[in-house]
C-alpha cells in the first residue's frame, strides 16, 4: 500500500501539555536556535576580548621574568678573583718529533682525519687491542670513559680489595652517584667492549701467618664467583707494597685463580709495575692468561722529582717485559698523568693532566720537552709562594712510546688511567695508521673544555675562568655548622621540621624548588617569618646543563619573582639540582654556573649530605652527619624536605642538632657564614613590577591548586558514578518469563523511517517478517530519499499487504514518524531505525511488557553488526556496557533518557500523550522517552530484544554521529531538566543532571585529568631516569597515579559485569579496554566539547546520514540476508 502526502496535525492531548508545553506548533524552534546568530557574535567578541587580554599578560610576564634586576651577589663578600694569568712556555730544552710544543684550547674538537693508505710515511699504531684503567677514584673518571669508551676493548675496572687482616675479597661501593654512572656507560657498551674486574691486592693481606692454603682457595672461589656475577671476561689481581714473604702466596693464589677463571671460560690477569719485580720473575708470568704491565713510575714518599717514563728506561723495561712474558700474554699500560712535587710535602702528588696545566696556568709557571727524556716537565709557584715541579706523561709522550711499541711488533695498548689522562690521547688510541703530520696535528692541542678545577675551601663556588677554572670560598671556622634543606616545601613534612627548628631556636636555610613555592605559599612564608633563609632552588627542578641558557634564567627568575610575592623579598642564594655538594666536575656541568653568577647569586655547594633519600633510618642519618663532619670536616649540611618520604629526616634533625650543639658545634645561617646579614642574602622585592608579580603569580597559584582539586573531583565522580551504577546495575532484576498466551497477541505496527537506505532497507524488512510474532504490520516512511530506498521498497509493498509505504518531502526523522503515527491502527508501535535488522524474537520479548498498563515504552537490546575493524569492535565494547549496565542502573529508578532507535516499542497512547516526536532536538527518540516518563509512564529495558546496527566504520563518520548524538542528548536534558525536577522525577533529579554534570562537565574536564596524569608520570620518570630521590609512597604523585588508576580498574569491573548479564558477547572485548580509554574516548570528549561550543553559538547539528554498507549481520548469520519474499506470514485473525 502507497501513501503519499501528510495529513494536518490534529489538536495535542491535554497529558501532552504537562508534560511538554507548547509542543502542539508544527514548527517549533530547536533548543539553541539562534537564527540571528547573535549569540555567535556575542561568545566571539568576548573569546577574543579575553584572548587578547591574556596574550597582554602573557607578554608582560615572559618579560617580567626574563628582565631581573641583577642581584648584588659576591660583591657584597668580596670578589675573591683568582690570580690565574697567561701560561708561558719556557724555551724548550728539546720537543716532540717535530719539534712541537702543546698548547691549551677549551674547545676542540678533534678533525675526524684519516692518512692515506699508500702514504710514504704511514706508521701502523700498536692500537688492535685497546685496553684501559678506570680507577675507583676521582669522581670524574666516569667522563673520560664517557669519552673514550667508543675505543675500548677491554676495561679494567677497580671494583674490589684484598685487604689484611682477613685476606677476603671486599668489592668496593657501587651505589655512589659517580659509580651509578660508571654502571651505565658499562652496561650501554657490553656488547662491543669486555671488562675485567680489578681487585687491589694490599700490604699484608696474603701473610701467610694470617691466610693459609685453605684461606686462598676459598679466595679464588669468590672471585670467580663476582667474576660471573658481573659478567666479565675476566680478572685481574694487582698487587700494592706486598712484602717479599708474601709472594709464594701470591703465586698459589694466582695458580688457583687461573685455574678457576679458565674452568668458567675467563681469562686471569695480573697487573704489576716495572719496579715491583713481578714483571721480570717468569714464576708468575706464566701462572695468568695476560700480564698488564704499567710502563712507568709510580713516585712514592720520600723520592726526589723525576720523569715518569724516561725515553731510555722505557725501551730497556719494555724488552725485558716481553722477554720474561711473551709477546701473546703482554698488555702494556701507557701512563697518562702527572705527579706534582712540592718543596713543603714530603709526598708527591698525582693528578690528572688537565689539574696540572690548570695549576701552572695559575701560577704563571712554565714548561718544557726535554727530548732525550721525552716527557713533559712543568714548573710553577703556589700562593705560599712554594716552588712545584711537575712531571707529565702527555699525548706526545704516549705517542712516543706507541712508536716504541711497534718496532717490537706489540698490538695490545692500554690507557692507565681514565680521569687522569691528556684528552688530546684518545684519537691516538682511535687510529690504527698514522702520520707523524696527522699525530702532530692530534696532539698539539689539548682540549680542556670538560675539566673543572677547583681553588680554595669552603661550601660556596664561583666560577673563575670560564671551561678552565672555578674557585671555593666562605672557608669558615670548623665549628660553624648550617643546616640547609633542599627540594621542599613539602606540605607533608616542612611544617615538621619548623616546628622542630622553632622548638630547638635553630635556624636554617631552605632551597626551595618554585612549582612547590606555588603549592605551598604559606610554608614559605612561615620559614621567612620564623628567621630562616630561603635560596633558589630552580622552578621545576631540571638538570641544568640539560636546557638551554634561556630556560635557566627563566627558571631563575621566575623564583626570585615568586619568593618576592610570598615573603617580599627575593633572594641571592642558589643551590645546583642534581649538583655535587663540591661543585661539577665537568665543563657541561659547570657551564651554567657563568650565567648563575652573572645574574648575582651566590653558588652554594654542601659538605655533608646524609642519604636522607635512602632508607637509613633516623639514626643512620644522624650518625652519617657526625661521622662525617669528624672525620672529613665541613660547614654545609644538605638534608631534604621534599621530593618522597622525608619522616626519617623529620625524625633526625632533633637529635641531629642537639648531637652537633653537645659535641661543640654552633648552628649558624649561610648569611653569617659569608659575613654579612640576613637582608643581604635576601633583599627586599620592590617595585611596579612587584605588583604584577602578586596579581600573576596568585593566579597561577590558585589555577594550579584548583587543577590538582579537579583532577581529584574527576576522579572521585567517576569512581563514585561506576560504583552507584553497578550497585543499581545488580539491583535490577530480570523480568519475569511471559506466561502462555490466553488471549490473541495484540497487533504491532513496525514503524521503519528511511532516508537514502537503499543499501539496508530490505535486509531490515526482512528481518522485521523474519519475526516469530504473529500478528505484525510495516509501515516504512520514506523521508524524501535521494537513492533508489523508495524504489527499491515499493517494488516489495506491491506485492506485500501487511507493508505501507508513506513518502513525503525530506523534514526528518521525527516529521517522517509523526506522519507513520497519524495512520496507526495498532496500540503497540515498534520502531527501528532502517539500517537495523532484529532478531526473530525481539518484537515478542518487548510486547510482552505491554501487559502492564504503566509501562509506556520498551528499550530493546542494541549490537553492533558490522565488527570489520577496531573503531566498530570499540562501539561495540561501548555498547556493552552501556546497555548492560546504565540501562539496567536507570530502569530501576525509572529514569531511561533513551529508547534506542535501532529497536524500541511504544504503547501509542503513551507517545500521544507526550505529544509525539518533537523537532526540538536532533535525538527525537531521548526527546520523546523522557517526555513519555514525565508523562506518567514507566520505560523498561528487555535484553532480549536484540537488534543490530550498522555502525560507522571511520573516525570521520564515527564523529559525525556522536556530534548529533552529543548535541541532541544536551537539548534533551536543557529542555526537560527543569520540568522534571518540579516533578520530582527520577530521571530530572538523577538522571539530567547526571547527563550534564558527567556526561559532558567531566567529560570536557577529563582530559585535563589525563594531562595531569602523564605529566605526573613524566615527572616521575625525570627522577628514575636522572637519579633523584625516588618517590615514597605518601608522595602526593603515587597517590594521584594510584587514583587515577581507579578509574581503568572500575571500567575492568564494569566490563566484566557486562559481559556476566550479557552471556553472548565475546570475553575478547575486554583486551580493548586500554585502547577505549585512552583513544576512543578522547573521540567522545572532542564531540561532547563541539556539543558545547555549538550550543553557545546556536550552530544546530543535523540529522545528518551515514553511507550504509550494508555489512550488518545478526548473531550466527552467515550470507546475506532475506529477502520479504522469504518470509510470507499471515496476520492473525
């Protein structure tokens, strides 16, 4: 049957103008119409009013930070400048080959050149094996292999000792920052350099009155053992000042290691000194699998200054070595350091190459090549006026010797020692063939761009010379003692500790780190009032040889600005993140310092700094203070207030300061150390510039804390909406089976509205024939199709009678079910949307309700048919939880916001009585379903019920829809919540709001939740990756990670659920559920924000139409599907 045309609208129900007033006008204004646009103007000019503004500000306050005024810094204390002048160099008595003289750079990098390989003068270096010495000491011996780890084969790393009484295998202390390092260049290079662990066999430890037979074998187990342990390709023992008794000893136990290294597949190594005899005794050169040999002089106490490795003495030990070991098991250790004597100490000196140019730089000294000699002697006077002379094995010593060392045919080299040697050494060990141009041209200069050398005493540092020198000052009296803290304020435990240094009248200084100032202001404000110092300790806590210049001064002076909002004063003392307590050790780590300086503060370094980070206890740090400042000695002790669980600091610094007081210590401030007063280290903040400070940074304060404040009422809403929505989820339960049919099923009218559905309108009507009802009409509205949908059903309505076919114009969705509503024959109306296609029994499953007089419409079961990829497999993880569980939450308070389109049942006089489908929002079925409760109906959700939809299969499509939906669902509840509230209906009092204040309030605000989370998880990640103190488990981060992580657990609990009440999904579901959080839903949050921006402007959202596949299928349908044809039921009588 064909009608065409619409007949007038009759006059609305008295029912419908309670609950919908007005809605009896055929044209009515969409919720959030604003056809003049004048409310698009309006949000425009007040988005650019206000964006101006904070362009304004911004501009402003950037140049606010950057534009400081200097701070007096050390001029108040004295500019302390080093007397540092010129090296000059002393006519030479003789020179390299060549006759070339070093000279010092601070920045050279080293031409990567190659010779020739038909060069005349092509020298082949003895360079196929590198080996090196990495000593446990100095600090800084992990930037020389840092440098020249690339042209290592073998490390000998001084890891252990053998030290007497006992005879037992100690390894050293592994855990310093320095040694956490060396750990991680080590690990980084293991597949292309081996290690040998080196233990230091010392004076006395293998006396055979104390370690006999038994003793030494079980030696030799341990250290195969820490050999495994540590993954090394071997082990060396090098013995220091053994006695002559003990060297059958030596021999039994390197007999018992060897055998023990090599049963484990490692080779046995020993290490020993032209002068210590071992070399030349074959008795132990043939007990290892490689004899390292130092080829050069070691001075000791009491011997007068002297070359280190004199050109004639090098060669004659050299052929004596190889004679007593062989050319196969020899290694020769080149020496790379300086040993400086002085008239005033009996002891020489050793030093790296770098300390020594620095201190005859500094004392305006000289030097000199003797050639017959061949190593580099330098001469200088130290500030007492002390004459030194210096003895260096430079690069041009080093390759003096490798000539050597070719014309025996040697091929493995080694460096002795890392942190020692002259830079200008490494692209020698690099080569394997050179020339002496290309040699001259390498070692003529010497880059000292990444040494730091130190002058003086004291805590407090002051950059000298830029990549050359830095100097120590503020040496004070050893009983002075100021107790600083760094990384606060923390509201957890800074309150704490003044309270404990109020109650013992100590005072303090606290480096503060900015981004906490801002949480925390009145901690702050309470340590300046309470008389204690306050430094700079950066804004956000970086690395500050890691960021460029421009980042340091802003996070300089965004303190200093902050400090002067909070407390009114700035202040000129600054303590390094992550710095050493005694200054960097390299030129990257110091090259900030210049900066620093030249802004005014003051560098403040440490002497004492308990592991207060670790996990030592109250007593462990207190003892660790004393301990030290008895044994070393010092001014400066750092302990933390921030950065993780600092109770065991809070529990040390009572008894720390009442121990320092009773052992004759005097508790003072970093301001009476540098001999000047508390208002000079922290002047007064004035200014205009002031002002705008106070206004900014009380902004930026209370937009961080409400941020945090957010972020925790995001969560807790979410965690205690899943909650209450699950507790009603179970509370719901399911409806009683439908008892035998006495009387005939009531007739239905499927009503199927269409628009350019040609692709799915038949397989739809198929499955609505398909049905297992028995008594079922169709009424298909062709909503003014632009395809072949009219032509396509038409064919099929001829020659069906219990199909109608209506065309009119296109007026969308709710005009074309209005029109099917005006010729109704049938009290019951199921309607589904023309891309749907339900199961056999679903139309039965929701009639059945019907027979409760209340029940105004049935929500039917919705699945997504076309799962061919991810985006329809993460709609249909949707689904799931949204039928299975929210549907089944809001059913119990009767307070459904929606009959899906895709498949739901209305008892007519119910939807009559709402006033049928309204065109005041662009979701007709939300619309009309709380319009049907407010009109006194219940609405029920039947799970078995099922149809399924096609879903859109791109994230183009996918938007479209959900912006429609989003849109339509805010109408929905800005039209009807102020209704339903007077009504005291559920779904006005829970239900809208919900919608509102979730659905799109923290939905739009939740991915600032995400935002915060991954920069609190970066954060974290700084301080794992860069060494800061780990976080404890109070940390306010943990605690925001932990409850963020509530809300995946609750969509894991919710899921399952789901999949309990709904048996016949796929429990494979659930291994998208990280892909829905964390990308499906940012797709919610986008179309719930474009919902938002349209409603303000008054920009409507349309029907709108997606392009149909066609690809749907029911559960366990295989083909495509029937046609009406196949299915030609009779009505029932």
């Amino acid at each position: 049957m064909l009608l065409k045309g619409r007949p007038p609208p009759g006059p609305t129900p008295e029912p419908a103008a309670k609950a919908n007033r007005g809605r009896d006008a055929s044209h009515q204004a969409q919720v959030f119409q604003d056809p003049r646009h004048r409310r698009r103007r309006i949000v425009i000019a007040i988005a650019v009013a206000v964006g101006c503004a904070l362009v304004a500000w911004f501009v402003l306050f950037a140049f606010n930070l950057y534009l400081v005024e200097k701070l007096p810094g050390t001029a108040l204390i004295g500019k302390g400048e080093s007397q540092i002048t010129a090296m000059s160099a002393a006519p030479p008595e003789g020179g390299l080959r060549g006759g070339l003289l070093p000279s010092v750079c601070v920045s050279s990098p080293y031409p990567q050149l190659a010779p020739s390989d038909d060069a005349a003068d092509l020298i082949r270096l003895p360079t196929d094996e590198v080996w090196a010495y990495l000593p446990y000491l100095p600090e800084n011996s992990y930037a020389s292999l840092a440098a020249g780890i690339r042209h290592i084969d073998t490390l000998l790393v001084e890891w252990f000792r053998i030290s007497a009484p006992e005879g037992r295998l100690t390894m050293l202390n592994r855990t310093s920052e320095a040694q956490t390092r060396v750990a991680g260049l080590i690990a980084a290079a293991r597949g292309g350099m081996r290690i040998a662990p080196v233990a230091t066999v010392g004076p006395g430890a293998l006396d055979t009155g104390a370690t006999g037979p038994t003793q030494r074998a079980t030696l030799a187990r341990e250290i195969v053992a820490a050999a495994g342990r540590d993954g090394a390709s071997g082990f060396c023992l090098m013995p220091a000042g053994i006695a002559p008794d003990e060297a059958p000893a030596l021999a039994d136990l390197l007999a018992r290691l060897d055998a023990g290294l090599n049963a484990q597949g490692l080779t046995s190594c020993l290490i020993a000194g032209s002068g210590s005899g071992l070399i030349g005794d074959p008795a132990f050169g043939n007990l290892v699998d490689r004899v390292v040999f130092k080829a050069f002089a070691e001075p000791w106490l009491g011997e007068p200054p002297g070359p280190l490795a004199p050109a004639a003495r090098f060669g004659t030990e050299l052929e004596a070595a190889l004679d007593a070991v062989g050319r196969e098991r020899l290694v020769v250790m080149l020496g790379s350091f300086a040993t400086d004597w002085s008239r005033n100490t009996a002891a020489p000196e050793t030093i790296p190459v770098a300390e020594a140019m620095a201190r005859v730089g500094r004392g305006a000294g000289s030097l000199d090549f003797p050639e017959a000699v061949g190593n580099l002697r330098l001469r200088y006077a130290d500030r007492a006026g002390y004459d030194h002379e210096v003895w260096m094995l430079d690069a041009a010593s080093l390759y003096n010797q490798m000539l050597v060392l070719t014309g025996f045919d040697l091929r493995r080299v080694g460096l002795w020692s890392l942190g020692f040697e002259d830079p200008s050494a490494w692209p020698l060990f690099a080569a394997r063939n050179i020339t002496p141009e290309l040699a001259a041209l390498y070692i003529g200069r010497i880059d000292l761009s990444d040494f730091v050398s130190y002058e003086g005493k004291g805590a407090f540092h002051k950059l000298v010379k830029p990549a050359e020198a830095g100097r120590r000052f503020g040496e004070v009296s050893p009983e002075m003692v100021a107790l600083t803290f760094d990384d606060g304020p923390s509201p957890d435990y800074t309150a704490e500790m003044l309270d404990v240094l109020r109650d013992r009248d100590a005072k303090a200084t606290f480096f503060v780190v900015g981004s906490k100032v801002l949480a925390a202001p009145d901690l702050v404000r309470r340590m300046h009032d309470e008389g204690h110092e306050i430094g700079s300790h950066t804004f956000l806590h970086p690395a500050l040889e890691t960021v460029p210049d421009l980042r340091t001064t802003l996070e300089l002076n965004a303190v200093q600005r902050l400090l002067g909002v909070v407390t009114g004063h700035g202040t000129m003392l600054f303590r390094d993140p992550y710095g050493r307590g005694e200054g960097p050790i390299t030129g990257r780590a110091a090259a900030p310092m210049k900066l620093i300086e030249d802004g005014g503060y003051v560098i403040v370094g440490s002497d004492v700094v308990p592991p207060d980070w670790l996990s030592t206890g109250a007593e462990g740090i207190v003892d660790y203070a004393m301990t030290w400042l008895a044994t070393e000695g010092g001014n400066v002790i750092v302990l933390h207030d921030g950065g993780g669980d600092r109770s065991a600091t809070v529990a040390a610094l009572g008894p720390l300061i009442d121990r320092l007081r009773a052992d004759g210590y005097r508790i003072v401030s970093l301001s009476e150390m540098l001999g000047v007063s508390p208002e000079a280290v922290m002047p007064a903040a004035v200014g205009p510039a002031h002002l705008l400070d106070l206004a900014s940074f009380g902004v930026i304060g209370v937009m961080g804390r409400g941020l945090v404040a957010l972020f925790w009422v995001i969560v807790l809403a979410g965690v205690l909406r899943a909650l209450v929505v699950l507790l009603l989820a179970h509370l719901r339960r399911p409806h009683p089976a439908q008892p035998p049919q006495r009387a005939p099923a009531p007739p239905v009218t499927v009503l199927i509205p269409a628009f350019n559905e040609e692709a799915t309108i038949l397989r739809c009507v198929a499955s609505v024939f398909a049905s297992d009802y028995p008594d079922l009409r169709v009424i298909v509205v062709d909503d003014g199709s632009t395809d072949h949908t009219f032509s396509t059903i038409a064919s099929v309505a001829a020659q069906e009678p219990r199909l109608r076919l209506v065309h009119e114009a296109n007026a969308g969705k709710w005009a074309a079910l209005d029109l099917a509503y005006s010729s109704l024959e049938t009290e019951i109306v199921v309607a589904i949307d023309a891309d749907s296609m339900v199961a056999p029994e679903a139309i039965s499953a929701m009639v059945r309700h019907f027979a409760d007089p209340k029940v105004g419409a049935v929500a039917g079961k919705v699945q997504v048919g076309n799962r061919v990829g991810l985006l329809t497999r993460l709609q249909a993880l949707e689904y799931l939880t949204a039928q299975n569980i929210d549907r089944r939450a809001a059913e119990v308070m009767n307070a459904m916001l929606v009959v899906p389109g895709a498949i739901g049942a209305w008892r007519a006089e119910a939807v009559r009585a709402a006033g049928l489908y309204s065109p005041q929002t662009v979701t007709e079925d939300a619309d009309l379903t709380v319009s049907v409760i407010r009109a006194g109906y219940r609405v029920v959700y039947e799970e078995a019920a099922l149809a399924v939809t096609e879903a859109p299969e791109t994230v183009g499509a996918l938007m479209r829809q959900r912006l429609r939906w989003s849109f339509g669902m805010l109408q929905t509840a800005v039209k009807h919540i102020g209704g339903a509230m007077r009504q005291r209906k559920a779904v006005g009092l829970v239900m809208l709001p919900d919608l509102l204040l979730v659905g799109f309030g923290l939905a739009a605000l939740a991915p600032l939740a995400d935002l915060i989370l991954v920069s609190t998880l970066l954060d974290l990640l700084v301080d794992v990756v860069l060494g800061r103190p780990q976080a404890a488990a109070g940390d306010a981060r943990v605690w925001m990670i932990l409850g963020y992580a509530a809300l995946p657990l609750l969509d894991v609990a919710i899921i399952l659920a789901a999949l309990r009440f709904d048996r016949s999904e796929s429990i494979w579901l659930v291994l998208l559920i990280p892909l829905q959080r964390f990308f499906y839903r940012q797709l919610l949050y986008i179309t719930a924000w474009r919902a938002m921006i349209r409603a303000v402007i008054g920009k409507l959202a349309h029907w709108g139409k997606l392009a149909r596949t066609g690809s749907a299928q029911l559960p366990g349908q295989g083909g495509s599907a029937p046609t009406p044809e196949a299915d030609r039921r009779q009505p029932a009588e």
